[in-house]
C-alpha cells in the first residue's frame, strides 16, 4: 500500500483545496495512504504532518486559501534541512511526494526527489499563470475575475470623476495577470515586466486616447520596469498637468476568495490525474492543461522555462484604444 506525502507551496492560490481534496479522496478510493505536511517544506522538515480521513476534506472545495498552509521555505534550500526532511519522509514510509506550487516549489521538489530518490509529481498552483507547460494554474482564473470586479468598481468612480487610475495587480516577474485584466476590464493600457516601459510613450497615449472620455484606466503589473502603480503615475504626472490622476495597490486580495467553477475542476482534474500517475509509477513530472487536455512534461523543463503571456494581444489592445479620424 503505497503512501503519498502531499504538500501546498509558495503563495497560496485559490484552487488549493479542491486540489488536495481530489488527491485525498482519489488517494483513499484506491487504498493509499494520503500524508499531508503542513506548511509546505517547513511542514517536512518539522514532521508535521495529517494522515487524512475521507472526512478532513469534505467542504472544503469552496474555500480559499490552502488547508494545509503554506510556507516560502528559506531552510529547505539548504543541505541540512532536506537532510531532515528525508529522514522525517522516510520515517512515514512515504513512497511518492506530490508538491502544489510554483518553479520554487518544483526547484525544490526536484532536488529532493534526485536527494532522496522518491517519484515526485508537480501540479502548478499560483494565480501568476507563470508556469511553464500549462496554459492555467490553479488560482489565476480566480485571480483575474477578483481584478476585473475591483476594476470594474474603480472605473465606476473613475469616470465620475474624469480621472486616470493606475491600478496595480500581482505579478512580481510575469505579466499574465495584468494583460489578461486588462483585456478582460476593458482598460486602454496595461504596463508589463515583458515589455519595457516608455512614459514619454505612456503619458502621449493617455493624453490622445483620453480626448471625449470620462476617464482611463492603466493596469501595472508590480513587477513592470518603470515601477509599481504610484511610481508610474508620479513619472507621467508632470507630462498630464490639468488631468486628475489616482493610483489604487490591489494586492492581497488578489490571492483569497473562493475558486471559480474553472479553477475548482482544473483542480479537481488535476489532483486526482496525480494520484493516477503515481500509480502508474511515473516520475518527476508537471500536470499541465492543454485546451481540454490534461498533459504531462518533465518537471525540469517546467523549471526552466520561463514562459511569456502571448504579446500579441499588447497590440490587439492599441487597436482598441485609439481612433483613426
Ligand atoms: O504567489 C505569487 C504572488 O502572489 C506574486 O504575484 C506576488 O508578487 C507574491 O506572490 C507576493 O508574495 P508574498 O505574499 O509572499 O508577499
């Protein structure tokens, strides 16, 4: 009877629950024994673990956040703290690990499986969508909806006040989600770590594109090269005099909520497809989506590539904000 140890990773990401609700409860129907360690890789290192019961995970497929809690381990990275978390692994008679996370999680996850020689399966889980292999991680559906509904409430006061706002969204290194709200909110322009940042550039657009309307709207990504949301207003203020400009940080909330149906079945897809894996003895490996498609790829491609949100649709978005007269 083979054990699982199962861990949550890195940022949390709405989806999480569903995602280890699957995998138990797959895990129980076939007789395994699911482990969870709390708090990702501190959770192995200090042997806190769960033996789950079909009943441990019920209602929790609705919920945010991750039941398991998750942790950005410092003392996983070194040599002494793996050793401690192989031996706690051992001590359970784990047979395979599955990790819910990012690269980091995945990085880690790698070094442990060649440390101690277990299977590892990777199922990306962050709501940045920067995950190499798969077209959505677990909590970025969820993640995008929360910004286009807190959009869609700033444009409201926004055009009330024929204001520009910069509005900054997650994404220290990737610019999926600021991209893909923007689109999706239908604001002018999106500012992204992807693309360099002109503010000459920025600041003649928004005066061009702002000629009859009640107000602008520019999504920043935290990670863009100008800077987060204020800088880039206070860089393009002196080139906007006479125009209102305000500035809203979106932040945490970006990561909390309830899952949407899309991440809560991309979840449930995924969690019990890794428990099938494990059972197939397949090793070191990312789940990812591909359109309808559950896919596999090694785990150690995932980790080095680093993919880019289709910039294609930057241009799609200048079309749509200025007007040939
Ligand atoms: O999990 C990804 C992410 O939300 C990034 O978008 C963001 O930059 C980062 O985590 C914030 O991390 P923390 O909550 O640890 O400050």
């Amino acid at each position: 009877m083979k054990k699982i140890a199962l861990i949550t990773s890195g940022g949390d990401a709405p989806g999480m629950n569903a995602c280890v609700r699957a995998i138990v409860k797959t895990a129980l129907h076939y007789g395994l024994t699911p482990i969870g360690f709390y708090d990702g890789y501190d959770g192995l290192m200090n042997n806190n673990t769960i033996y789950f019961k079909y009943a441990d995970v019920d209602n929790i497929i609705h919920r945010g956040g991750t039941v398991l809690g998750t942790a950005r381990s410092e003392e996983f990275k070194t040599k002494e703290g793996r050793q401690q978390a192989i031996k706690n692994l051992k001590s359970h008679g784990v047979d395979a690990f599955i990790c819910i996370g990012g690269d980091g999680t995945f990085t880690g996850a790698n070094i442990l499986s060649a440390e101690m020689d277990i299977p590892v399966i990777g199922i990306p889980g962050t709501i940045d969508n920067d995950i190499y292999g798969t077209d959505h991680t677990i909590g970025y559906d969820t993640a995008l909806n929360t910004v286009i509904e807190a959009v869609d409430k700033i444009r409201d006061t926004a055009g009330s006040h024929h204001r520009i706002f910069f509005v900054e969204v997650m994404g220290r290194a990737a610019g999926f989600i600021a991209l893909n709200s923007a689109i999706a909110s239908g604001a002018e322009n999106v500012l992204i770590p992807e693309e360099l940042t002109d503010i000459e550039k920025l600041a003649s657009d928004l005066k061009e594109q702002n000629k009859g309307k009640r107000s602008s709207m520019v999504i920043v990504a935290e990670g863009d090269d100008g800077g987060g949301a204020k800088e880039i207003m206070e860089k393009v203020a002196p080139y906007l005099e006479g125009y209102t400009l305000r500035h809203s940080v979106l932040g945490h909330i970006q990561r909390g909520g309830n899952p949407s149906a899309f991440d809560r079945m991309l979840a449930t897809r995924m969690g019990s497809y890794a428990v099938d894996l494990i059972l197939k003895d397949e090793s070191n490996i990312m789940i990812g989506s591909k359109g309808d498609d559950l896919v596999t790829l090694p785990l150690e491609k995932a980790i080095r590539i680093h993919p880019s949100p289709d910039l294609s649709k930057l241009e799609m978005l200048k079309k749509l904000r200025t007007q040939e007269l």
